[in-house]
C-alpha cells in the first residue's frame, strides 16, 4: 500500500528499492509489481493453475508458463502487453538500458503537462489500516470566454480492508493551479518532532515548496514536474467519503481565429479495480463547444463523457469562441 506513494511508478520503485536495500542488507536488480485482477484473468483466460492472492504466486506463475505449448506464446505475450500498457503490469530496472527500454517501449507512468495538455492523476499511501479505494472520479471544467478552465474534481472513495485507516491522497495537476477550494479532507495529522539531520536523512530533492494551504485542511506542493493538492483522508472500516476539489487550471485554451482545444490526460490510477470516471464539460458566455472525443457526448452546448480508466485515458474538447 505504500509502494505507490508517487504517481509516477519509477520514483516509487527507487524509493522501495533503496529502502529495501539499506534495511536487508541485500542488492535487487529491480522491481515488478502485478495488478491482482490482472493475474486472475489471465489464469481464467489461459487456464493457468496458480494462487493469484498467495505472496509466491509467482513461483506458480513461472512454472505454468513452462507448461504452455510454444503456440500458445503468441496470444499469451498480447495479454501481457495489453497488462503493461495499461500498467496492470509494471517494471523498474536499476540497469539504465533496461530502464530505458521500459519507457520507451511506453510501459512507465509519466506525468507532465504537456503545452496546452492538462493532466489529472490520483494517488494515496495509507500509513495506518487497510487501503483507501477510489470508487468514482468525476471531473467538471467550466471553460471560460478568455480561455481558463475552472474545475471541479469529485473523487468517491471506501476504507476496504482492515480497521479505521490514516491515508494520504494527492492530486496531481499542472504547476501553478490554483486552489479555490478543498472538501472532505481529514483534519492535518501531527508529524512528531524528529531531527532528521541528526539521523542522517536528508531532504527530498523530488518534493519541494511544501506550504500548508489556507484552504481547507490540504498541503500544496510540486513533486517532480508537477504541482500536488495533498491531504489526509481517514475513513472507519467499510465508510464511504467524497473528497472535492475546485481549482483554476494553470492550463489555458489557446485560440486560433476564434477555434479552440482543450486537451486533458488522467492518469490510471494504481488500484487494482477498473474506476468509473465522468466528465462534463460546461461552456460558459460566449463559449460554444463543438465536440468532445472520443466518445464523448454533445447537446445544447454541454459536453459529457462517462467511461472507465482502465488506462490512462486522453480526452479532447473543441470550442468556439464568439467575439
């Protein structure tokens, strides 16, 4: 539960890596981490025989492998491509041509915004209890005639194992997003008094200008190349909570003659269940909205999209601007 405390997995892999490494005394060549339901699925679809909730699946993983005929190969390799492409599946090698493999073969999370590309990722350790799960997102952005894009993010989620949970969730967005307003968050818990100095740990230079906020009960932060709304979220066994967001975009719809794009990419999060996503898109004065792809839906000057992220998903809005 605490493997996947930076969106991007690579930076996560380091740091468990590093960890692991100082406190057994033992070199890895890497990491992998499998998504249950992934592993399940493909036992079902392949007849593998292996216990995909057992810590040593992958010993039964490997042996069934083994057992495949050489025809079955084929189909067997599309599945674990369609895994590692939705992050169902991930790697990280210390080895820096292997690692330079896996990103380029466009198997790694990687969160930048990108020009005019905004981005939306989600991600949470939970340092007490079992682990938060993310039951709904849904995104609203109202576009605005000088091009900003205001949003409001609502994300539904349940304490589903263990006790009573004390979890950390972030939000990550494009640097420079202001924050209007933060609902459902969990009061600021106390970091005891600890010289870190003194122990020999040094700052993370990956995480920095950490400010609490002066809204709500949420910190905010850059980490990496984005900027981060973080905030505790401690829920009882089984409880249910939303937690809300409402955010100027650092983002802006850039115009040409009067036509304008509005591109968004959401990042899967690393939750082994498919998440219900929704997302509106509501025009304000002088702003007409043209289309909404993929699959997404038009009518009397809104737009909608409701789906799943399975993977990451990449949405994009066409607008007019009237003069």
């Amino acid at each position: 539960s605490q493997s996947f405390w930076f969106m991007d997995f690579k930076e996560s892999a380091k740091t468990i890596t590093n960890f692991f490494e100082n406190t057994s005394g033992k070199r890895i060549d890497g990491v992998i981490a499998v998504n249950e339901n992934f592993l399940k699925n493909l036992s079902f679809k392949e007849s593998l025989t292996l216990d995909t909730s057992s810590p040593s699946w992958f010993y039964g993983f490997y042996e069934a492998f083994g057992r495949k005929p050489a025809g079955r190969w084929v189909s067997l390799a599309n599945i674990l491509d369609n895994g590692l492409k939705s992050h169902d599946v991930q790697f990280y090698f210390k080895d820096p041509s292997l690692e330079k493999f896996v990103e380029g073969s466009g198997w790694s999370t990687k969160v930048t915004a990108v020009d005019s590309k905004d981005i939306l990722g989600v991600s949470w350790a939970s340092i007490k209890g079992g682990s938060l799960n993310l039951e709904l997102a849904e995104y609203r952005t109202q576009i605005f005639q000088d091009g900003s894009v205001v949003v409001r993010l609502n994300l539904m989620v349940r304490q589903s194992l263990g006790d009573e949970s004390l979890s950390y969730l972030k939000v990550y967005l494009p640097k420079g997003s202001q924050v209007l307003k933060a609902e459902g968050f969990s009061v600021r818990e106390k970091i005891p008094e600890f010289s870190y100095a003194v122990k020999g740990f040094s700052s993370d230079k990956r995480v920095n200008s950490f400010i609490p906020s002066k809204v709500g009960e949420v910190d905010v932060f850059e980490e990496g190349e984005n900027g981060v709304i973080g905030g505790w979220v401690n829920l009882k066994r089984n409880e249910r909570n939303t937690v809300s967001l409402e955010y100027i975009s650092a983002i802006k719809v850039s115009r040409i003659d009067g036509k304008g794009d509005y591109a968004l990419k959401v990042i899967k999060p690393n939750q082994k269940d498919n998440i219900p996503f929704r997302y509106v898109v509501t025009p304000q004065e002088g702003v007409v909205i043209e289309s909404l792809e993929p699959n997404g839906f038009v009518s009397q000057n809104l737009g909608e999209y409701q789906g799943g992220i399975s993977r990451d998903l990449n949405l994009t809005s066409t607008f007019l601007f009237k003069k």
